[in-house]
C-alpha cells in the first residue's frame, strides 16, 4: 500500500517522504526512551524535566544549527510555535482526553483574543494582568454554552455543530460594528514589563519576552492538566472516551464530566487566544478562519491524541514544517497536505501514541500495579464497521 | 432587521434558496453516500467539487462552446442545441467529479482502512488529502489563486414569473438539472443490485460481506456516485454563478455536509431535503437581517443546532440501509 503513495507524487517529494520517517524513526526512538525515564528515580526525573524546560527557555538564544528557519526565529518560536503547542495541549484534553470531536476549536481561540481585544482596547481599558483571566473565564463561559445544549449529541453531530460554531463566532465578528466589524481590533494592550524582560521594546525584546510568556504559559498548564489527567476528572474522561454508555452505567456523570472537558479546553484555547491578541496587537476576524480549527485538529492527530507530549509534538510538526519547507514557496501547503496522507498512513495512531493504562492503586497484594486495557481504539475505530450501531 | 423587505423580497430569495439548495443537495449526496457506508466525514468531497468547477470551464474552453453558439455575436437563448451542450457538460464535470473522488478514496482512504486505522486518521488523512488538492490548483492551475471567470455562452434571460419573481432560464437549468439527477441517484440506490449492495454494507458491512458482497467494490461505487453528484453540482453552480476560485469547494462542502446533518446523516432523502432547506433558509436569512450574506450562514448554522437539539439525528434519521431509498 506504502508504494501507490510514494509513488505518486513528482521526485521532489522524495525529500519530504525522507523528512516525515526522521520524524517517525525520532519518535520511535522516543518510545525507548520514555521506558527508559519512567525507570529512573523520582529526583533524576525532576532533574531531566527541568534541563528540558531550562533548555526549551534557552532555545532562541543558543543559535542552533539547521533548526532555525528563517531569520527571525524567535518571532516564529513566539508567534506561531508555541501558541500552537498551548492550542494543541487545551484541544487535547476535548479531542485526546475527553474523545469528543470539535471541528471548531478555533471559535474559543477567537473568544479569547476577542475579549482581550474589547476590554484593553475597544470598549475599556482594563489592565492586561486582569483582562487575561477575565478572558479565559469568558472562553469557558462560551464552551459550557456551547457544550450544554450540543454535548448530547453523537460524535459526528458534535463535530458538525462545533463546526458551526467557529464558523459563527467569526461571522458575528466581522458583521458586528460593536467588535469592530471587518476592520478589526487595533491597539491591543502588551503585558507589562517585568525586569529585563521588555515586552515594550525593540522588536527582537518582544519576542523574546512572549516566548518566554508563552513557555511559561505551555509550561502551567502542562503541569496542571497532568494532575488534572491522573484525578477524577481524567480517569472519567477516560472512561468516557472508551464507552460512554459503560461509563454512565458505571456511576460517571458523563454529560458534567464532558461539560468540564469543554470547559478546561476552551479556557486553554481563549487563553492561547489572548497570547495571540497581545502578541499581533491587532486582530480582524481573518485571523479566525475555520482552516486554523483544521490545523489545530491535525496536531493533535498528528501527535497521538490524548498522549500530552505526543500532542505537543504535533503542534510544533504543524506549526514548523510549512516553516521548514518555505523553499518550497507558495506550493509549502501543497506538500504539508501529502505529508499529512504519507504520514497518516504510515503512522495511524499518531507520533506518540497513547499508551492506555487503567492504573490501580495496589493497596490490596493481590491486585497487579498496572493493567493493560488493550493498545486499540475501540470509540475511534470507525475504519472496520464494528460502530455501525454506535 | 427588515421584515418589510423581506415580505417584499421573499419569492425572489425563495427562488435563490431553491437554487442554491438543489447544489447542496446534490454535494450532501455525496457526503450521506460515504458517511453511510464508512461512517466516515469524507472531507475531500469539497476539493472534488471544486475540480469539477474547473473541469467544466476547461472543457467549455476546450471545445469553444461560447464560439459554437453563438447567434450574430451575441450568446443563444435557448434551443435543442444548447440543451445538448449543456448535458454533455454536465456529463463531463460529472464524470471528472466521479473519478477524482475514486482517486481520493484510492490514494487517501484505501490504504487506511486496509490497516484498520482509528476514525480521526480517516478525517486527517481526508484533511491532507483537501490541503493538498485545493493548494495544487492554487498553485498549478489554470488561474493560479486568482478568480478563473467562465465565458457567458448563453443568455440569461427571464422566462415568467411567480408570484412577482423573476425566474431565469438559468435557475430552471440549475433546478431541473439537480432534480434529475437526484432522481437518478435516489433510482440507483432504491432499485438497483449495485445500490442493494450499497444499502447492505451501510446497514452491516460484515454481514454484507458474508453473504457474498464484494465490499471494496461498493465502497469505491460508493465514492464514484458522490464524485458523480459533486461534479453535476459543481457544473450546476457554475451556470448559477459564474466564478471559480481553487477554494471554491470550502465552503460549499460545509454548507453541503451540514446540509446532510440536517436532513440526517447516511439518509438519501434526508439530504435532498436538507440541502433544500439549507439553501431556503440562508435565502431567507439574508434577506430578513439585510443583504449580508454571513448573516445567512449564521442562520444556516443556528437552525441547525436548534434542529438537533429537537431531533438528535436530524429531521429525517440517520438510515441508509433502513431507508427505501
């Protein structure tokens, strides 16, 4: 099957094949790697994850070779790389975790940098400080209204509908004056200054000073939804992501568990939303458009949905590769669509797949530490028609 | 808001919703079809929609259609000739429509079931596959990302009215064209031994397969009838606006696929009845809150999720096999 593929496209996409298995084989080789970290010691763990974020703080500023694409790569790193890691880890947790798909992620990206826009800039002038949190309380706000009237609904429906939604967050926004309408929304407030941190100053300092936001950011919430993964909430989310219909009999108030997972998802989008709004400091509804959702959905395919480092992984293939392949030109999104095939098809499950473990507390002997549920998808498989009735 | 307006304006958009309509019906056709059998949002449908868009245009080119019939310089306005010119047309962007589709399902679909890949591979791998598509026209095709404008070859002209409305010829085409069609495929499905098959792998394809129905074979049926379909509707919506751009097919499939959630997914009828509905309603929409055309979209979208908050598998079901038709 391999062979119809390869051999379809012109010569040039030999690189591009040789490309996506460097990936794959990266990933492969990351497999290994993570038995070999879950068996070191706690304080060696600690150690390693903070050389890595110490190491991913440093990135802009240690001139690597081959990575950098462009001249500006911080700017890329701040603008495009990161946000989209955030954007992938909070649609993770409602396609990945949750197993709900949303076609219209980008609609609570928009609430986000649209709540910022007004209330720093429109129509107040609220400090940045306050308005971020007010943000992503709104973006939460507008995933329960858009989750409890549709999160009833069978997967495909969900899909169409939250499909809807991104499509109607940006229409109203282009046609409404009060959120400035096709002109947009200029003069959006930077944060304030922290030390050497300038988010004020010359080009190059701000880029710096929102990498290091948006880390920061990645970083938060990294940490809390890997808590939040291993609570209540995300062993529900689990069950409801393998059977729903097991999972409410079982006890799991499936519709509130689902709702939060709208939520914590589009709190995370809203708040990607704001780090994108301060950053460009201006935004039209063009920023929004139901391409991005696409985009963002791809990541976390990509990656390996509901494997958080998988996920993170993807965003930066997505945001990174039609960076790389800029030679390519214009044709760039071209070969990201056949990379996209080439590597679905030989890497269904994602980058990083998701290693499905039901973990038992081993408090009676008898019972084993870990069991293995099964490597299958059972709520995603649809390419057999064992759904047929689901 | 201007009711007034929209009383005085409401035969003429009830006609635009008519025509506009049948184009979803006959695109959502294709989605229902594929969703019905696969259970599988078949994402390229639009860009297949949009290579017949372009097909048609070449093909007129091609065959230097504005030429032939014109009468003293001026484009024809009706005539046996015409009519014939205009189903060869519909035939050829027909058939580009159904075998870019069947390429589709070959090269992205096909290599994926065989591995038996988890549902959202599908849907990216459908992604990719559009990406890919709809940026190769941007980039190689005939206009490259500018508009590519088809030469008028016949003429509009008002036939009679209803109600105080206009009707054209070319909404009668667009109109009759679809209705055919549709027909045609409702036929296809409901009496044929092929569309049996069809409705037996939709309603259990292990079973299907048990009793002797070769099912990659439906499958790729499946696929070449909703590239069938997209294709007449894109040579259709051609004649109702002439204009085609590489990512024309964007929003037509959503409209399209939302068309098909309407009326329930993997019904037949259903379809036909939401793309109709569909097209009514952003008709009216537009009307009713002034002439802007998002806020007909908008309107589009919110009955929808009202409908399903009413009826979770759209107004008519979601049956392929069930279904007569």
């Amino acid at each position: 099957m391999s062979q119809d593929i390869s051999s379809s496209p012109p010569p040039t996409a030999a690189a591009k094949l040789v490309f996506g298995s460097r990936f794959i084989a990266a990933a492969r080789r990351r497999r290994t790697l993570e038995t070999r970290y879950k068996a070191l010691p706690k304080p060696a763990r600690a150690l390693l994850v903070l050389v890595l974020v110490v190491f991913i703080y440093l990135l802009p500023s240690l001139n690597l070779p081959i990575i950098p694409t462009s001249s500006d790569f911080t700017a890329l790193l701040a603008i495009i790389i990161v946000p989209y890691v955030l954007v992938a880890l909070g649609l993770n947790v409602v396609v990945g975790m949750a197993g709900l798909l949303d076609l219209g992620y980008v609609g609570f990206y928009a609430v986000g940098a649209y709540s910022l826009a007004i209330l720093t800039s429109r129509h107040a002038t609220v400090p940045w400080l306050i308005s971020i949190p007010i943000s992503v309380g709104i973006s939460m706000l507008a995933g329960v209204l858009l989750g409890a009237p549709t999160l009833r609904l069978r997967g495909d429906y969900l899909a169409i509908v939250t499909l809807g939604f991104g499509e109607i967050i940006r229409l109203l926004a282009k046609s409404s004056d009060w959120m400035g309408a096709q002109s947009g929304i200029g003069n959006i407030k930077s944060p304030p200054n922290i030390g050497p941190i300038k988010f004020s100053g010359t080009i190059h300092e701000r880029n710096i000073a929102f990498y290091y936001l948006a880390v920061t950011f990645v970083v938060v919430v990294f940490f809390f939804l890997r808590r939040l993964e291993s609570s209540r909430v995300g062993r529900s989310w689990t069950a409801i992501r393998e059977d729903e219909d097991a999972a409410e009999l079982m006890g799991v108030p499936t519709f509130k568990f689902k709702l939060w997972a709208f939520a914590i998802g589009a709190g995370i989008g809203g708040l990607s939303g704001t780090l994108y709004a301060s950053n460009v400091r201006f935004i039209n509804p063009d920023n929004f458009l139901l391409k991005l959702s696409i985009l963002f959905l791809a990541a976390v395919v990509l990656g390996g949905p509901g494997n958080m480092v998988g996920v993170m992984l993807g965003a930066v293939a997505v945001s990174y590769l039609p960076e790389r392949l800029r030679f390519l030109n214009t044709s760039r999104y071209f070969w990201f669509g056949v990379l996209l095939m080439v590597m679905m098809v030989f890497r269904p499950q994602g980058l990083l797949p998701r290693k499905l473990r039901a973990r038992i507390k081993p408090r009676d002997s008898d019972v084993p530490a870990f069991v293995d549920v099964s490597e299958g998808d059972p709520d995603l498989e649809g390419g057999s028609h064992g759904t047929a009735t689901a | 808001m201007t009711f007034e307006g929209f009383l005085s304006r409401f035969w003429p958009s009830t006609i635009t919703g008519l025509v506009l309509g049948a184009v979803y019906a006959l695109v959502a056709l294709g989605y229902t079809l594929v969703y019905g059998v696969l259970r599988l949002i078949n994402f390229a449908n639009s860009e297949v929609f949009m290579l017949s868009a372009f097909g048609s245009f070449l093909t007129i080119e091609v065959l230097n259609i504005p030429q032939r019939l014109s009468d003293g310089g001026d484009p024809v306005k009706t005539g046996w000739e015409l009519i014939g010119i205009l189903a060869l047309c519909l035939l050829v962007s027909a058939l580009i429509g159904g075998i870019s589709a069947v390429i589709v399902e070959r090269v992205a679909y096909r290599p994926l079931r065989k591995r038996n890949a988890p549902r959202l591979v599908f849907l990216i791998s459908a992604i990719g596959a559009s990406f890919a598509i709809s940026e190769a026209v941007g980039e190689w095709g005939p206009q490259r990302r500018k508009e590519y404008a088809l030469t008028k070859f016949f003429k509009k002209e008002q036939l009679f009215k209803i109600f105080g409305a206009d009707v054209y010829n070319s909404n009668l085409i667009v109109v009759i064209g679809a209705a055919v069609m549709a027909l045609a495929l409702v036929l296809f499905v409901s009496k044929s031994r092929v569309g049996r098959g069809i409705r037996a792998v939709a309603q259990d394809a292990e079973t299907a397969k048990l009793m002797g129905v070769n099912v990659d074979r439906i499958i790729l049926i499946t696929f070449l009838v909703g590239g069938l379909m997209a294709g007449g509707a894109a040579f259709l919506y051609e004649i109702h606006t002439p204009f085609a751009r590489y990512d024309v097919g964007f929003s037509i499939g959503v409209k399209a696929f939302t068309a098909a959630v309407l009326g329930g997914i993997g019904n037949v009828r259903g379809a036909l009845l939401g793309g109709l509905l569909l097209g009514l309603i952003e008709s009216w929409g537009s009307s009713l809150f002034g002439s802007d055309q998002n806020i007909g979209n908008v309107a589009a979208f919110v009955t929808l999720v009202l409908v399903l908050m009413v009826r979770p598998s759209g107004l008519l079901g979601e049956s392929l096999g069930r279904s007569k038709a």
